[in-house]
C-alpha cells in the first residue's frame, strides 16, 4: 500500500513507531475511501436488463439506433455513453438512465460520496450520481452544457435545485427559468423537458425510485 503521508525513509525508526499507533486506523480509512470510490458499472445494469426481457444486442440495436458494438462495448465498460445515448438505451429497455444509473451498484446502507469522487462516479459525462445502488431515492448532479432533447414523464416526484448558473424548464404548458438558488418540485406524471442555459450551470436533481409505487392516498387510522 503506498505510504501517502511522504514520510517514509524520513525520519527513520522513531518516526516509524511514532507513527504505529495510528498505521492501521489509517490503513483501514483508506480502504473505506477506495470502497467508497469505486466506479459505477453501468454496463453491468444494461446487461442485466436486457436479459431480464431475453433481449438480444441486436434487438436493443434496432430499438434504440445504436449499433451492436458500440452497445456491446457499453456492456463490457469500454465505452461510456452520453446522456443522450444512455436515455436510449433505457427507452430500448422499458426503463429510465436514473434506473439504469441507480442499479450500476450494489446498495448500500450508509454511503459517503465525496466532491473528489467526482471523476469515479460520472458513468456519462456531466452526469455524477449521488446516491449509489438502487434505492427508494435517486439524486443526480448535472454539470455544464446539458441538453437530453427529450421529454420526460416519471411516476414519482421530482425536485429540481439550481446550484450554480440557469436553466430553462418546460413543464405542463408553462416555461420556467430557474436560476443560482432555484427550485421546482414536480409531482409524479407530470411532462417536462430541461435544458441548461449558461455553460457553468450546476444542477441537482432527486427523485423518488421509479419502482417504488408512492400513493397520495392518506394513512389508515391507527397507523
């Protein structure tokens, strides 16, 4: 394991022992931070959709548009879709990117995503996912020039924040522009497009799992 402190050889053996107490809570915390830094697979969470719906590659090609090897490239991780390509491919799958994004890695109870993990938790680029494994949330951080040219429709609600910059969002007829600070919260069914407007625009986004079933129906008494 490499020595990050750059102390090694420098101060001989008393520095060597000075240091012991501490060696393995170090060793242990660096291994939580390589744990937590492992990259999202999503090419695993293709695959296994596709064959959950006994979908050949050539199937999945013809539904989406992309080609075979550059689908069987996503699936092997040697290609990184774009956002774009990523919501056709799950078109193709009956599913959604966030699901597809959320199922790139196993669950997890309590998991810490650090701003430095940025470069290791981007499966498309400008896209990094903030919760990892599939879970009942999702939140996903847009970053630069994002245009996916599509509609959206989720089953549950949605929240948009605007970290840094503006964005333009089309949702039931209406056209919003939300900028450093903004937010809109959309509810479950409802249709809307969004496009980043200034290259420096940071947004996040987190919604409720497409396979959780929310009801807006009240508890019953006693609950």
């Amino acid at each position: 394991m490499d020595d990050r402190d750059g102390t090694k050889g420098k101060n001989g053996t008393d520095a060597k022992n000075a240091r012991g107490a501490t060696a393995g809570a170090d060793d242990k915390e660096r291994d939580r931070d390589k744990d937590s830094r492992e990259p999202l697979r999503v090419g695993v969470a293709v695959r296994k959709r596709r064959r959950a719906l006994h979908l050949t590659l050539a199937a999945v090609s013809a539904r989406s548009g992309l080609s075979v090897p550059f689908l069987s490239q996503i699936e092997n991780e040697r290609a990184r879709p774009s956002m774009r390509s990523l919501e056709r491919v799950a078109d193709a799958l009956e599913t959604t990117a966030v699901d597809l994004l959320a199922a790139s890695d196993t669950a997890r109870t309590v998991d810490l995503v650090r701003a430095g993990d940025e470069s290791e938790l981007t499966p498309v680029p400008g896209v990094r996912a903030l919760v990892r494994g599939h879970h009942q949330l999702h939140a996903l951080e847009f970053t630069g020039d994002q245009d996916a040219g599509r509609e959206y429709q989720h089953r549950n609600d949605e929240l948009m924040y605007v970290v840094s910059g503006a964005c333009q969002v089309e949702a039931e007829g209406r056209a919003y522009r939300l900028e450093n600070g903004d937010a809109l919260f959309l509810s479950g069914g409802v249709r809307h497009r969004w496009r980043a407007v200034t290259e420096d625009t940071r947004i996040l986004i987190v919604a409720v799992g497409e396979h959780i079933h929310a009801t807006s129906e009240p508890p019953s008494p006693g609950r």
